[in-house]
C-alpha cells in the first residue's frame, strides 16, 4: 500500500488526549481517530471531580508546582510540572471556547466555580458539578463531529504500529501507521500515516478491582513497547480508596469530595478506622486510605468496608453530588440512610510511554498522549486533577509538532497477513485467562507488595504470555484477545518495574522495602534486545 502526502494523522483514541490533538491538528491536516468501543466508553467520560486551573489571586504557579512535587514523592520531573502548570489557563479558556459547561461563579477567575480537592493549597479546580469529565468530553465530540477534516472511526482498533521493522528495507526506525482491526467486519486493515498518536489511556482493567471502563487495557503502552520505546514508572499504579461495591457496578467511583464534606470509613460494626491509621484520618492522602482499606479487608477477612455520610445533610449530598446520589439510588442505595458498600480500586496509570513535552516517543513519527503517557508530571503518584490538565496541555503542543514535523515522504506499508491464521475454535481460553491475569494483579501486584509476591506474579504471568503468544499466533484475531495481549504484556511491565524499586515510595509500597531512600529516580525500562519476551510473535505482519 502506498503512502502519500495526503495521509492523514491517525489518532489511536478519543478521550481528552486524542480529542486535543485531532481539534488543534484539523485545521491543517486530515485526521482519523480511532476509538475501540462506543465513543462515549473513555476514563475522560468518567472524569468528576475536574481539572485544574491556576487561575486564582491566591494561586501561583509555584504553588501548583509545588503540590504536585509534594504528590509525586519526590520523582516529578520540574520542568514538566512548572510547563504545564503554566500553560493550565489557557487550557481552561480554550475548553471554555469549545463550549464546556463548567460551574459558574460571577465572583470567580474567568466566571468559574472552583473547588478544592485533596492536596492543593488552594481552590483550582474547574469543574462541571459532579461530572466534569463528561461535560468535557461532549463538548469536543460535538466539535469533532463537526469538523469536515476529522473522521471518527468508532469500533475500530489499533492492533500494532507499523514500523521500519515490517518494511523488510534498510530504513532508518520510524512509524509509518497502524493496523487497526474493523470489529464489525472482522477484519485488519493497513493505515498509513503521516503521524501516528497513542492516546489509549491507562491500565486499569489489569486489575481485578478498578474505576476505569473496559477501554483501559494499556494497549498504547503495550504497542510502543513492542514497537521498541522505552516505558516508565509502571509501578506507580494509583488505586481509589472508594470505589462502589456492588454485583450489578464494578467501577463506579465515590468521590474523594464525600470525605472531604464529611463522610466517615467504617467496619461492618460501625466502628470507624481511619483515625487508628493516620492523624487525619479520612483526609489523609488517597495512598493511605487506600493503603488502611485494604489492612481493615484483609485482617477482617471482608469484602468491602462502608463509608457512610448518613450524618450529613440530605439536601446537600442531593445537591453536591447528584451523579452519585442517583447511580447508588438506582441501586437500591439511598446514601442520605444507607452506608455505601466501598472497596480500593485501581483508577490511574501513573506510568507509561516515555515522552517528551511535545508528545514525541524514542520512535520518530510516533507520539503519545495522556494517561497512556508517562511525562515526569505525575512521580510516584498523581495530585488529583492533574491528569485532565495534561492531556490538554501536552494535547496542544503535541499538534504543534506533528504540525511543523510530519513526514512527507511516500513508503510503501505491506498488508496485514493472516495467511496462517484460522478462526479461534473456542473463547474460553481468553475469558480465562483474562480472569486468572486479574485476579493474580489484584492479589500478589495490588497496594502492597512482597518481593516474593511479585516473583510468583511474573511466573505465572510469563506463563500467561506464552499461552496467548501462541493463541495469538494460530488464531485470527478478536479484541478480546487484542486487549489480553496488551494486557498481559502491560502487566509484566509493572511487576518488573516493581521488582526494579528496592523502597516504597508514593504508590508503591513493598513490605520488604518498607523505608523511602534519600535519592531515588524514575524506572526506566528498555526492551532488551533479543529476548523472547522482546519479539513479535508471528501474525502481525513482519
Ligand atoms: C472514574 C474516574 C474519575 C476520574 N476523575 C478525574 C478528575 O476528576 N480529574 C482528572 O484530572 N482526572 C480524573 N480521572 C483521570 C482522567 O479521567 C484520565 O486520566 C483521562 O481522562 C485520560 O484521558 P485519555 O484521553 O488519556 O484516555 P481515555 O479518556 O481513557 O481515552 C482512551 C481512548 O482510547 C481508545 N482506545 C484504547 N485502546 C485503543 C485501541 N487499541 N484502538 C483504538 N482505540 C483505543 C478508547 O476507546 C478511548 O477512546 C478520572 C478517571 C476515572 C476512571
């Protein structure tokens, strides 16, 4: 297949990331953004507390910096927090251009409302009452629906870069585009691409507990790892204290801000914990409530624990936080009576694909976005409302430089082969599998960790990957096997990373390195040359 200079940008994802990118770039290029699923199924979508804005007179630039330094534990990268803290308010005017309907205040920074959350010195998040990510998210899909140079591909999914290696030539590395899979036809087609952009999001669904949506199965990360680009800080999984415990609603989120106003973490007996774990007991950073949850579980043998706001006033948990109040509603919940049955969650990769400020990976014409992205903005942990703000900040600049920087030249891509491939004879391998791999995470890689642990975690898991490896060679391919791939593939890279840092820091936490070093640095992993674990297996076109 050639590639000519009219190829577009093909963007991998169209949450906030890969929104950003295609609404920046489209004025000048042609774009296709791919989404998996339904468009509407993105981790932005989910979004509620909000994003921040340095917008206030008693905020500052060093304040933020310095917030998210004291977040991230010691490994935030400077540079990356104080440029993107810098550039936080022109994020919110052009969000507000594009017609997001913050919260008001005629009183506030540019007519805002902005509230406060755990870890900011002062009030800077801008948000949309209790659902921010999806009034954020709606506005910039009506505006890419819009847009005659945008085509918004839904069901189709990314199944590996196209690099250097699958052109058989002396050429130097490079992206050239991707195979995507049309789930509705079934079929692998060839993308050229004048750039490509992983905006995939996070990996939360490697995990047995998680807020994310059934999107997040690291496949950008695990795309760019295999197409030879170096990941970072993968230990550094964020898990949400509160994450509703029901057999009907695995990843409903209870916010943060129903401690802040109050509610209280209690056993079973009503006796409340928090204040046994750390002086300021429910308000004590995500890491330790998370941290205190999963003692209180496993010394009580429990399957939840409750959090309970029946002690505040029902007028204002109704007005505060409706999303919540009529999701549990819907439930059989009323949280104005009823404790809310709770349990830790995986919610935020705070790792990923190693970039720079303009979204560029260690392979010319790849870039990367967002929460599949690991920037130096995060360390080992994330302040909260930092992550929507990355993805419009470093959205924009990557534009800018794909802008001035996409390749011209014509290269001709082979076609995806599935000569040796047949139709899988039967799924319960991968629904299998997919459980055994999440489970596994959840116990030996969750919020604490042993060494011995996480040995056995990657036995297994190496085991895991051979078994798919060879269904993935044999069989045509399904995105339930796609995403097990990637999976599998993400998880080895965090059990790795883990196993790679001899303290606990920020989110990773290991019993038998239970003391923080005076100096520390980012994990940085490069796939190693030559190792079966490093190799493509066969059916994807090389
Ligand atoms: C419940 C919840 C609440 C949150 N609250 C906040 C908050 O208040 N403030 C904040 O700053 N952050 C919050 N976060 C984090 C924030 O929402 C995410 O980090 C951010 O939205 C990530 O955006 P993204 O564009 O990188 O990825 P996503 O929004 O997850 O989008 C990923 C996109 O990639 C697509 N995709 C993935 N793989 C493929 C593939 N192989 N082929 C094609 N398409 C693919 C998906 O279909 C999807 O369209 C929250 C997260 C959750 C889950």
């Amino acid at each position: 297949m050639e590639s000519t200079r009219n190829d577009p940008v093909v963007i991998v994802g169209a949450g906030l990331a890969g929104l950003t990118v295609a609404l920046h770039l489209a004025a000048q290029r042609p774009v296709v953004v791919l989404a998996k699923r339904g468009v509407h199924e993105a981790a932005t979508a989910w979004a509620q507390g909000g994003i921040v804005g340095v917008l206030g007179h008693d905020d500052s630039i060093e304040s933020h910096v310095r917030d998210t330094q004291d977040a991230g534990a010691g490994l935030v990268d400077e540079a990356a927090a104080r440029f993107i803290a810098e550039r936080s308010a022109e994020a919110i005017e052009w969000l507000v251009a594009q017609g997001v309907p913050f919260s008001p205040d005629p009183q506030g920074p540019l007519g805002l409302h902005l509230t406060r959350e755990g870890g900011h010195a002062v009030r800077r998040i801008a948000h949309a009452a209790d659902a921010t990510g999806k009034a954020i998210h709606e506005a910039l899909l009506e505006q890419v629906r819009r847009h005659p140079s945008i085509e918004l591909r839904e069901r189709w999914m990314a199944v590996d870069l196209i690099t250097s290696r699958h052109l058989k030539r002396d050429e130097p590395p490079r992206c050239y585009g991707v195979y995507a899979l049309d789930i509705e036809r079934g079929r692998v087609d060839t993308l050229p691409a004048a750039a490509v952009v992983l905006a995939t999001g996070g990996v939360g669904k490697v995990y047995r507990y998680t807020s994310n949506p059934d999107t997040a199965t690291g496949d950008g990360i695990a795309m760019a790892w295999r197409a030879g680009c170096r990941v970072g800080n993968m230990e550094f999984i964020q898990f949400h204290p509160t994450c509703l415990y029901h057999p009907q609603e695995r990843s409903f989120l209870i916010t943060e801000a129903l401690r802040g106003e109050g509610a209280h973490l209690k056993l079973p007996d009503g006796t409340r914990f928090m204040p046994a774990h750390d002086a300021r007991a429910e308000l004590a950073p995500r890491d330790i409530v998370a941290r205190a949850i999963d003692f209180e579980m496993k010394k009580h043998g429990l399957d939840h624990v409750w959090l309970d706001a029946t002690h505040l006033d029902a007028g204002f948990l109704k007005e505060h936080f409706p999303t919540i109040y009529a999701r549990c509603l819907s439930l059989g919940i009323d949280i104005t009576r009823q404790p809310i049955p709770v349990v830790p969650a995986a919610h935020y990769t705070c790792g990923g694909i190693v970039t720079d400020l303009n979204g560029r990976t260690d392979l010319p014409g790849l870039y990367a976005v967002g929460e599949s992205t690991y920037t130096g903005l995060h360390g080992a942990n994330r302040l909260a409302s930092n992550s929507l703000l990355e993805c419009v900040v470093l959205g924009r600049t990557t534009a800018q430089h794909i802008q001035a920087h996409a390749r011209m030249e014509v290269a001709a891509l082979p076609p995806w082969d599935e000569s040796q491939v047949e139709d899988a004879d039967e799924q319960v391998v991968i629904a299998h599998n997919w459980d055994e791999l999440r489970l596994l995470m959840w116990n030996y890689v969750g919020i604490v960790r042993t060494t011995r642990r996480l040995e056995r975690a990657l036995h297994r898991i190496q085991l895991l990957r051979s078994e798919i490896d060879d269904y993935y060679s044999n069989f045509r391919v399904t995105r339930d096997l796609l995403e097990l791939r990637n999976l599998v593939e993400c998880a080895e890279l965090i059990v790795r990373s883990a196993l790679m840092r001899h303290e606990s820091r920020g989110l990773h936490f290991s019993r038998d390195f239970p003391r923080t070093l005076p100096v520390s640095f980012p994990t940085i992993l490069t796939r190693p040359a030559g190792r079966r674990w490093a190799d493509s297996p066969p059916g994807c076109g090389l």
